[in-house]
C-alpha cells in the first residue's frame, strides 16, 4: 500500500517515522523542507509537491488548525484535485467539527475515501506508536486502512460512519484535559501557599485519588514549572478550546467552562506564553495568588 504524508511538525514527523520503520512505501511533503531530511535519511521519498504525494492509495494529514487543511486539501493544487478515485485521505489534524463535514462531502463528490483520525498524544507516544486513534467515517475505508492505523497507535477507537464525529470527540477531550491542567494549577497554589511542598501534595494525589498518566504528566509540568520546549503549543490549546465552543454553540450546549478556559488561555499568551506549552496554564493561579511574579 502506498502512502503520503503532509504535515512534518512534532506529531506528524512521529507518526510518519513509524510508516516508514515498518516498511511502507512513503511519500512525504511539508512547507518548511528542512523537516524532510529525517524522514529522507529513513527511506522516504520527498515530494515537490501535494500532487506528488497524492499518488498514492492512503494520504495522511497532521496539520495545526482548520485554515492549513483547508488550503491542503481545497486549493487547486490541493489534495482533493490530484487524489485519483478510491484513494483515501486520512485527516489526523484537530479540527472543527465544520470543517470535517464539508471535507467528507467534497471527497465523496471525487469519489475519494475519507476519513477523521485525530489522536489523543503526545510527540513522544507519537515517535513510539502509543497514540490513541479516534477514527470515523465508512466502516469499509477504517478496515482498509487499520494495519495502518495499527502501526500508529495502540488502539483505535471507532465512533461513526459521520468522519466529523471522531473531530467532536477529540475536541471534548482536549476540552478535559485543559480542565484538569487548570484545576490541578489551582490546587496546587493553595496548598502551595498554605504551606505545603507542591511535590508532595503531587505525589499524594498521584499515588492515590488520581493514580493516571494525565495527572503525573501534567502534574509534574506544573509542579516543576517546566513549560519548555512545547509538546503542544499553548495557542494550539487556545484554538481547541474555541473549536470546542463553536460545536457546542451549534448544538446548544452550555460549556460554561470551556469559556473560562479559553480566557485563560488568552491570558497566558497576552503575557507572552505563545512559545510555552499548554500546560503553562496550570501556572497561572501561582502567578493569581502572588506565588511567583510573572
């Protein structure tokens, strides 16, 4: 099965690798070439451009935000034009939800597969295949591509034959996470300057009411206030949260959280938290309560 993939940043590289390590056939494109040269000493075939990634049977993109995969895959010069009939593209970008739906129905008029496969995971479970795949779309099109999906992750969560459905999934878990760094950047300011080692409490917390990865992770970042280099940029956190807020809008759902979770976010980039990881945000409530300038 040949394969293409656009979108060489810290996920995409990651999940482009494992393609190439187990054996595909791989042809890569991304706007800033330097991030070929990796994948190009692993084997994979560099492309001029997206039509000469699109000879291929599976197109996988991993790109930052609505407008990158709008312009990749709606331009003339785009997927949807050089994709041949059949082939299948596999968008593991966070996404709206919007977006999604217009990029499934434009596909079928090709008479193109397609597929919503975001994932849950970070640059290191993506270098390693750990990721969590979400995918939606034609039951048919998944179990084609799932030696595919096998290889990218541990396990593949199948939730529609609606491709813009795995796209609210993975916006309401990013929605949860941002929660979970807030409220953890919280309790730790007022244990903190109620006297108590942030370290400790985060060992308490993590050996047991909140015995899981999502907690010891982020909880170290913040503990540590060790937001550098960004395993997820924290304006990406921004744009997710007002993803999440306009699925919500169009379903009528009162996201009162998500609200304050984006100003929060604001926040932390008005003060000049662009190049810091989203976990940042679970720093604010010490710089709020006086526990560090800033």
């Amino acid at each position: 099965m040949k394969t293409g993939f656009i979108g060489l940043g810290k996920m995409g590289a990651g999940m482009a690798s494992r393609l190439c390590q187990a054996g595909y056939e791989l042809t890569v494109y991304n706007r800033s070439a330097e991030r070929l040269q990796p994948l190009i000493a692993a084997g994979a075939k560099a492309a001029k451009n997206i039509a000469d990634v699109c000879d291929a049977d599976v197109v996988f993109t991993m790109l930052a935000n609505d407008a990158a995969l709008r312009e990749v895959t709606l331009d003339l010069s785009g997927i949807l034009e050089h994709l041949k009939p059949g082939a299948i593209h596999v968008s593991c970008s966070t996404v709206s939800v919007a977006l999604s739906a217009q990029l499934a129905e434009a596909h079928s008029e090709k008479q193109q597969g397609f597929i919503a496969a975001p994932v849950f995971g970070r640059p290191d479970a993506a270098a390693a295949g750990k990721l969590f795949m979400i995918a939606a779309g034609k039951q048919e099109l998944i179990a084609k591509i799932q030696p595919l999906l096998d290889i990218l992750g541990q396990r593949t969560f199948i939730v529609s034959d609606d491709p813009e459905k795995a796209n609210l999934v993975k916006l309401s878990g990013n929605f949860l996470i941002a929660t979970v760094i807030e409220s953890l950047g919280e309790a730790m300011a007022l244990v903190e300057k109620g006297g108590v080692d942030r370290h400790q409490y985060l060992d308490l917390l993590t050996s047991s009411l909140f015995n899981i990865p999502l907690y010891k992770n982020y909880g170290a970042m913040i503990a540590d206030r060790h937001f550098e280099p960004a395993g997820f940029a924290a304006p990406l956190g921004q744009k997710d949260l007002r993803l999440v807020l306009a699925a919500a809008e169009e379903l009528k759902v009162p996201l009162p959280f998500a609200s304050i979770l984006r100003d929060r976010f604001l926040q932390l980039m008005a003060h000049g938290g662009d190049h810091l990881d989203w976990s940042a945000v679970g720093s604010l409530a010490a710089k709020d309560a006086a526990i560090i300038s800033g």
